[in-house]
C-alpha cells in the first residue's frame, strides 16, 4: 500500500504524536537529552503590535495582528473567549490565544521593548539596544531610544552616553537634569523641527555637563524669547559645563537668558537681533557669529573668552557687564561696544578690522563705562574710543587706519599707550581729559598731530597734562588745539615737531609750580 503522508493537503487529516496531545497552543516538538521527543514550551512568541488594556475593544482587527492583553479588570467581549494575559492574534474572524507561560518573552512594537512574562504581569526588561544608554554600577546598560527618556531616567551622578548621531523633528524641550552629565562621543545631535520652540532648557539650581559632540538647531524663525538652542530663567543659578561640544543655531539665539557655561563653542548664523543673549556668568566659552551682534550682555560676567562676528558688533548693554582676560574681534564693525551704566573690560584684546576696536560711553559724571589694562587694534578705524564721561586706565590703543585713540564728551584716558600710522594720535573734543599718556603718530603729513582738540567746551574745558607726545612731520604739532576749545596743558614733553602748540586760546592754567613742582590746575 501507497504511503500518503507526503500527499495530505488538510490539516485536519495530519494526526498528533501520542506524546503531543497533551500539549498546550505555542508548544513545539523538542528532543531531549535522551534522544526523545516531549512537548515545550516556546519561550519567544512573535511580536506584538502593542500590549493593550483587555477590558478595552481591539484597537485593529486584520488578520494577523496581534496583542497581548497585559492589563484590564476583564475582557472586552470583542476579544471572544481569551484570558487576560494572554497573546493573541487574529485570523481574519476570531482571536485565538497562547497563555503565557513564566519567562515566556515578547517584543512590544509600540514600546520598542521587549518584554517578559512573570507568572503574574508583563514587564519590560530594558532595551537591548539604543541610541542612548546608561550603566548600573555593574556596567550593565539599560538603552533608550532618546535623550529625553535617558534623562527622564536619570539621576545625579549618572553619565548618559550616546552611541550615533541622532536628528530629531521633536518640538519638545530636552530639559537637563540636576548631576547628570552627557557624553556624546563625538557624536552629533541635530533637530530640524520646523516650528519655534526652545530646544534645551535648564532650570535655577541644576548643573549639567555635555562632553565631545555636536548640538545643532535648523528650524523654525529668529525669536530669542521662543527659539533659543539654549534658554534658562534671568541670572539663573544653573551652569553647563561643556568639554569638546560645538553649539550651532542656524536660524536664530544659540543662547538666551541661560545660565552661566563654563567651555563650549557657540555659533549663530541669525539675521535676527541677538545671535547670544547673556545674563549669566561665562567662562572659558567661543562665541562666533555671522550675521548679527555676536554678544548682548547684561548684568553678566566673561572670563578667559573669545567673542567673534563677522559682520557686526559685540554689545554690552544695559549695564553690570564685566569681561576679564577675554578677546573680542569682529571683521564687519566694532569689536565691542561697551554701552552706558557702567560696564568693565580688564585685561581684554579688541581687534576690528571695519571700525573702532572698542567704543566705551556713558551717561553721566557717575554713570560711565571703564577699560583697564586693555590692548586694542583697530584696521579699520581708531583703536579706542571714549565717549560720554567713559574712562580707559593703562591701555594700549593701536590703529592703522585712523587715529590712534578718541577721546570725546569729558572721557578720560590714563596712563595709556597710544600709536597710529594714519592719522593724529589721540582726537579730542570739548572737555576731555588725557594724563600721563605716551602718544606717538608715524602718519607724515602736516596735520598728523599728536593731539587734535576741536569743538567748544561745555565745562571746565580739556585737560592734557604729563604726557609724552611725538610726531613724525615736523610740520605737524604736537598739540594742536582749535579756537574754540579752552583748556589747560602741563608738564608734557614734545618731539618731531617745528612748533610744539598751535592755539589761539590762552592756556586756563594762571598759577605757576611751587617750589616742589606741584601746580593747581
């Protein structure tokens, strides 16, 4: 007779194994360490779409989708006659189920987890995979599919490391935790989302390090209140500490408000008004940007810092603002613009290349902006310019393009170097005053004078007084004063020049020295 097992076509003609037949749905043959064959459990049940609330209609009824009914006080009549718990799939007209059995494992679609069945309840054991992970003290790593779940899962003193580069189109904010630092591995992290919203935030109060990446925004319009890469509260208490992490906004404020940074390079190429607004305290950080004012300041504080624009000008206004031992240069306008209410420079570089080096004013006789020890270079126009009752000590004032140093509207100027090649060596006007200062000019015209005084005086008039001032045409003048400026001048030495002073008012100066030298101006 014909053996015709190889010829059956209905399922219900193949019989099951004697030893089968008590074998539960999802059991599979298996040979034991016998060499005999016994039923199994199978452990790994195919995917499911998601794990959902039983007691819930199905969500979807395809043939072949499936669930698995994790949760629910009983089962919706629309699943049949399935327990909760169970997996199951749908074939097009009825669900048919596998009980789990303990240790059966599944893998969540929706929750991109795979998940493991205690004899009671499904729970997810942790990624196996991701973008983002952190270590247990073990160095076992549980893995997250974002940023923000790593940090929602993070606590002070954990270190999230990121494993590839990730572009995200996500408007929520990723708001960094108290502890918590970010270890990028050179890695890039970009979002493209088109709407405006502030991309990283940071409360008062939280400290935060990124380490070795690349954190870029490309989206949305210029709003420095609702499109910052970076945003914190006014003088807020945070601070970021970056090692090896470039910034970059392409459309508008890298950094507004935010916090105080320590390290870090930050980029915006916005034509909007503030590229970096900043009330925190800086250090050690690269500001670079293109289009716009490089750096807005208020009531903040820069240390060991490189400030750049290409096109425009870096401003410090509203006041309070004090950089120490930091550069700032721009290739389109002045360097840096310390505006009134008394800001501070101390051991800062200013270099332009398109127009003053540093212009420092103020608003009144007690309300004025203050260089100290500062170096400027201007190829563009003068190095220094004082305006508004500003004063500058100890400074060195360079300029290839125009005069050396300005002095302007009861500014003073003391102790100071200045030099230029193009023009007159300090450019005063009405009630300036210059002491002690060393002034030289290599500009060989006739009007390459040290000092220019023009315009009236308001009040007491100008005062130069103990200055060493050199010129290189003797035709120019060391001082050379206009007819309607009135001022007094002492006790400074002349070189390169025919005729020292040219003026058609008296000095104000009517006393002589005493007999130790000291004369009342």
């Amino acid at each position: 007779m014909a053996i015709l097992h190889k010829n059956i076509t209905a399922a219900a003609d193949i019989h099951n194994p004697k030893w089968f037949s008590g074998a539960n749905n999802g059991d599979y043959a298996f040979k034991n360490e016998k060499g005999e064959l016994e039923s199994i459990d199978e452990l790994l049940l195919p995917a499911a779409l998601n794990f959902v609330d039983g007691s819930v209609a199905p969500p979807t009824t395809n043939s072949g989708d499936i669930y698995i009914l994790s949760s629910g006080g009983s089962v919706n009549a629309g699943w049949g006659g399935v327990s909760l718990q169970d997996w199951v799939r749908y074939d097009g007209t009825a669900w048919n189920s596998i009980t789990p059995q303990k240790s059966s494992l599944c893998y969540d679609k929706t929750a991109d987890l795979l998940k493991v069945y205690d004899g009671s309840a499904w729970a997810g054991m942790g990624a196996s995979f991701g973008k983002f992970g952190i270590s247990d003290s073990t160095g076992a790593f549980t893995y997250y599919s974002g940023i923000d779940t790593a940090l929602a899962a993070a606590s002070s003193g954990d270190v999230i490391e990121q494993f590839a580069n990730v572009t995200s189109t996500s408007t929520s904010s990723i708001a960094l935790v108290d502890g918590v630092t970010w270890n990028m591995n050179g890695y890039s992290y970009i979002n493209t989302a088109g709407s405006n919203f502030n991309f990283i935030t940071i409360a008062n109060g939280v400290k935060f390090t990124i380490i070795n990446g690349y954190i870029k925004r490309d989206g949305g319009t210029y709003s420095h209140t609702a499109n910052a890469l970076i945003q914190g509260s006014n003088l807020t208490t945070g601070e970021i500490t970056s090692n090896g992490v470039v910034y970059e906004h392409l459309t508008s404020t890298v950094v507004k408000n935010a916090t105080s940074l320590t390290g870090g390079i930050f980029k915006s190429s916005t034509t909007g008004t503030y590229a970096f607004l900043g009330y925190g305290i800086y250090k050690g950080v690269k500001i670079i940007t293109s289009k716009i004012n490089g750096f807005s300041g208020s009531s903040c504080k820069i240390y060991n810092s490189y400030i750049y624009s290409s096109s425009s000008y870096n401003y410090f206004l509203n006041g309070g603002v004090k950089a120490y031992n930091s550069v700032f240069e721009s290739d389109g306008e002045r360097a840096c613009y310390l505006g009134n209410n008394s800001n501070e420079a101390h051991n800062c570089s200013f270099i332009s290349s398109a127009s003053h080096a540093v212009q420092v004013l103020g608003d009144t006789s007690t309300d004025f902006s203050k260089l100290y020890n500062c170096t400027a270079h201007s190829s563009g126009s003068s190095g220094i310019y004082l305006t508004g009752y500003a004063e500058a000590y100890n400074c060195s004032s360079y300029s290839t393009a125009d005069r050396g140093m300005r002095v302007f509207d009861f500014s003073r100027a003391y102790n100071c170097f200045t030099y230029t090649n193009a023009s007159q060596g300090i450019y005063a006007t009405e009630d300036a005053i210059i002491k002690n200062c060393t002034i030289k000019t290599d500009w060989n015209n006739a009007t390459g004078h040290g000092v220019y005084v023009l315009l009236a005086n308001v009040g007491n008039g100008f005062e130069i007084i103990g200055c060493n001032i050199e010129v290189f045409n003797a035709s120019a003048n060391a001082l050379n004063i206009s007819s309607v400026s009135n001022g007094r001048w002492a006790k400074n030495a002349f070189r390169g020049c025919t005729t020292a002073v040219v003026n058609t008012n008296a000095n104000l100066i009517t006393n002589t020295p005493d007999s130790l030298g000291n004369l009342l101006l």
